[in-house]
C-alpha cells in the first residue's frame, strides 16, 4: 500500500471514531428521555386546535374551523388557555357561513294586529216593537226585511176589543160633562188610551168625532231601516209579542275581541283597517271608539268597538269583517327577531365583538313586534348582534364547549319545556269548544287573537307560527278543522309536556282516527269529551290522555 493512502485510511478512521463519539455523546440522554416516556405511559387528556384553542376532542382529528391537525394535552398539562365566553371565526369562515350583522337601535316597536268581527247596528239606536194589547193583526204596511221607514210611518193595524171598550169609556166620560165625571177621571180615561199605544193624534181624533174605535195602528219610532220582522196578517198577538225590529244602518259597530296580551296595544282613537269579504281590496279606516272595561271571564278578552260610516248601505248588517290594527309604540331598544335564539330555553343572541369573535348574550325579552322584539335587559344600543349565521354560531359554540374536560356537557334544553302563555293556551281550547260544536263564525271570530297569541309563544314561536298561519275561518267546518288539527296538536303536546301546576287545569283529549295526522289531539276546558275534528258527526270520538 503506497504511503498516500496509508494516511487517508488513517484520518477517515480518525474522523469516523470521533463522529461515533459525538454521536453517543449527544443521542444517549434523548433516547434515555424517549424510554422513560414510554416507560411511564402519559395519559392524554384531549386534543386541542393550536389555532382555535377552543376546539377540543377527545379523539385524534382536524380543527373543524381552520382544519388543522388537533394537538395532544397530558394529564398535569392545562393546554393552551381559551376565552369560553367567546366563539372566533375567520374571515373567511364567516363569509362562507355568510355571516350577517345588525346594529341595536331605539326605534318604536311595530306590530300589526289582526282580528275578525262582526257588524252590527248601533244598540243605542236599536229599536224593538211589541204589542201593547191582545189582538189581531188586520194590515202589514211593512212586509220585508232591509225596507227603510221614516219616524211616525204606520207599519201594523191592530184590532183589539180592548182599545174598542176604553174608547168608548173615554167618549161616555166626554158626552156626560163635568157634572157627571170630575175632570181627573176624564184624564184617567184618556191617560189609557196612550197607555195602549194609540197617539195623540189619534185620541184627538176620537174626541172629535166621539166615535169608539177599536183599531191601533203601531207607528215606527224613528227612522231606519227594519231588521227583523215576525207579524204577519191574521196573527193573532198577545201584550209583550215582537212585531219588528228597526235599526239605524247609516253607521255599524265594528266589534271584535281583543286578548289580554293585545290589550296594552290598544287604545281609543287609533286606526282600524277594516275589509270585508263582499267588497275585496277595499279598507275603510276607522278609529276606536270604546273599549269595554269588563275582561271576559270565560275567553280572557275584552270587546273593541269601532264605529264606521255606512251612508250608502255597501256594508251589510251582521257580516263578518277583518281588521288591521297598526300599532306603534314610544322608541324602544329593539333587537331584531332573526338574531334571538331559543335553542336553551332562553333568549339568545351573538355579538360581533370585531376581529372574528362573538359572543353569546342572553337576553330578557319584552314585547313582540313584527320584525323585532323589545329589549328588557341584555343588550346596549350600538352594539351589533348576529342575524345571519347565529345559529351555525351557536352549534360551534355547543360543540366547543361539550369537548371542554373541565366542564360538565350543558342539557340542550330546560328539564321541562317552558309554559305557554295562558292566553294562546285558552283561545285554542276555546277554538276546539266552538268547533266541537259546528260554530264555524265563533270559530273564526277567535282566530285573529288566537294567531296574535302565537306572537308570545317565546321558544315555540318558530314551531306554532307555520301551523298558525295555516288557521282559516272556512269557508265551511271542514277546511277549518283541516287547518286547526295540526295547530291543536302542537299545542296539546307542549301543554302535556308542562307540569302539573302550569296546565290551567285542562283537559287533553286523543282521537285515534283523526281525519288529518290519523291521531290529533285537543285541549278542553272540561272532561266532557268534544270532538272539534268531526263535530256532532262522531262528538264522543276520542279519549282523555292522562
């Protein structure tokens, strides 16, 4: 071997002894670390998301936000410290989820109203007709309801033998004199032939011609239009029977009820849009005049009454009528009504509290608008809530915090489904009495309140409301019991998920062959089983669930 490469041999050896030195050198304590490690078998504890350090497993996987790998945390370790109070989202999450903000304002709180009522005429221009006397009807001048009569126009004869015997005592009284009768007992004599109905005109006539007649002509009180008739000639009548019923036209009642709920809405002198079915795309505005100071017992409202023009007869006595009632209040704090959740049992909304986080507020409600709902306490004017995406928000933050080691999983819901307002739960058994007792119009007259107490149902607004607005007065019983089997239903199953004490002391009834669902449930007032679905055709189908 030549010198030259005697040497080269030497230094690869050299170096190759030194590299192994350094390298037992430097690898033996790590590989003494990796042993112990596997000696000592560390418990991991979850998986966490370096970027999002709220998302927690305990499984192995990818970060459901950014999708990076989860990183192990061992027992003893507390793992990258989170903010729960707060979800983040990036930008580029929050434009797929599309994301949409609104800011929390004072505004007045709109909400419109909508009842169904009747017409009807003026009670205190309403006007019955009797018969004073026995008798026999011997003319109708008056033979059709809608004739419109003038004050003081005839509209029966009567022959009666005892008009005939006290105008013959009252012209025996006259030939005789003074000296025969005193003056008070002439009076008397005359005092009762107006007493019997006949008018002064009339007892001048037979003082004139001291004739005895025993005919009396029943004259209209006022002027208006007849109502109601039940003479006929050739009927014989007694004191005290109904001839006719006249009515002033030229102005009707609007009335409807009003429920508790409605009632601080609602005050003397606001607007009514009021339709009616026989003049479609036609309002007529009006004001209201009264509002009765009695609440209903029984259905919990109280009778509105508005007052409307009807010189021209186009609106008909006792036809149905809808009203709007556009109602206004003072500025409020409103949030909107897309932005609350009630995915816990209680009011909910996220905050936009800037560069990708938001925050889960909760909130206490007071009334319901159309588009928003007042804010009692929760929120600050200026701030900006969530109304679009708030619900993929609230999923990620359930989620988030169900994979949290350090707390126990929250209950999706209440323990028990909260109450009903009492006013939505009587009006749907009040609509199921009327039904149950093929009363298409008192049916329809509830179903206006019946739809605004859905607006207070709270958690269950956006169950009932898509069955509510299904709710149609007819045109006959078996369209609107179509409509009312899905919505009793509902509202049966929530009722009997109440406890005890929350249940207004109702009745729930099942009928297994139900011409809808094949098994609807009602809600009852009493024990009495009622069939709203078939009425008086199977009344007593069904039976009392427990």
């Amino acid at each position: 071997m030549k010198p030259s490469s005697l040497l080269t041999f030497a230094l690869v050896a050299a170096l190759a002894g030194t590299a192994g030195w350094f390298t037992a050198r430097h690898a033996g304590p790590a590989t003494a670390v990796a042993s112990e490690a596997a000696g000592s078998a560390r418990k991991i504890k979850f998986y966490q998301s370096p970027m999002h350090p709220w998302i927690k497993s305990d499984k192995p996987g990818k970060c459901t936000i950014c999708g990076m790998t989860l990183v192990p945390v061992y027992e003893g370790e507390s793992g990258i410290p989170t903010d729960a109070g707060l979800v983040p989202l990036s930008a580029a999450s929050a434009s797929v989820i599309g994301v949409q903000t609104a800011e929390i304002r004072r505004a007045p709180l709109t909400r419109t109203l909508r009842v169904t009522g009747v017409l009807d005429d003026d009670e205190t221009l309403h006007r019955i007709l009797t018969a004073r006397v026995p008798g026999r009807v011997e003319k109708l001048f008056v033979n059709q309801l809608g004739a419109e009569v003038a004050a003081g126009e005839p509209l029966i004869t009567l022959y009666s033998p005892e008009v005939l015997n006290a105008s013959r005592l009252y012209i025996e009284r006259l030939k005789a004199g003074p000296n025969a009768f005193p003056a008070t007992e002439v009076a008397e004599a005359r005092e009762r032939l107006l007493m019997l109905g006949l008018t002064h005109d009339d007892v001048a006539r037979i003082e004139k011609n001291r004739v005895p007649e025993a005919t009396l002509t029943v004259r209209a009180p006022m002027a208006g239009t007849v109502v109601a008739r039940a003479a006929y000639e050739g009927q014989y009548v007694q004191p005290d029977t109904t001839l006719f019923e006249i009515g002033d036209l030229s102005h009707l009642w609007f009335l409807f009820d009003a429920y508790e709920p409605d009632l601080p809405f609602l005050h003397v002198g606001q607007t009514v849009e009021v339709s009616v079915p026989s003049r479609p795309g036609e309002t007529i505005s009006a004001p209201i005049t009264f509002i009765d100071p009695n609440l209903n017992e029984m259905t919990r409202t109280a009778r509105i009454r508005v007052v409307i023009p009807n010189a021209d007869r186009r609106l008909l006595h006792r036809q149905t009528a809808s009203g709007r009632v556009l109602i206004n209040t003072p500025d409020l704090l409103l949030v909107p009504r897309n932005a609350v959740l009630f995915t816990q049992g209680a009011p909910v909304v996220y905050i936009d509290k800037a560069a990708g986080a938001y925050e889960p507020r909760t909130l206490k409600l007071g009334r319901a608008g159309d588009d928003s709902y007042e804010v009692l306490s929760g929120l600050n004017a200026g701030e900006k809530v969530v109304t679009q995406g708030a619900l993929l928000l609230d999923g990620q933050a359930q989620l988030a915090h169900s994979a949290s080691p350090e707390k126990p999983t929250p209950t999706p819901m209440a323990a028990t489904t909260p109450a009903l307002p009492s006013a939505l739960v009587l009006a749907t058994a009040d609509a199921a009495a009327a039904l149950a007792a093929d009363d298409l119009p008192a049916y329809a007259q509830l179903l206006p309140s019946l739809t605004a107490a859905v607006h207070t149902s709270g958690p269950a607004h956006d169950k009932l409301m898509p069955l509510a607005q299904k709710l149609i007065p007819g045109p006959d019983l078996k369209t609107a019991r179509a409509g009312f089997e899905p919505f009793s239903t509902a509202i049966a199953n929530l009722v009997r998920a109440q406890p005890v004490d929350q249940r207004e002391g109702l009745k729930i009834f099942e009928c297994p062959m139900s011409p809808v669902l094949g098994k609807g449930r009602w809600l009852q007032r009493d024990a009495t089983l009622r069939n709203p679905f078939f009425g008086s055709a199977m009344l007593d189908c069904g039976t009392e669930l427990k």
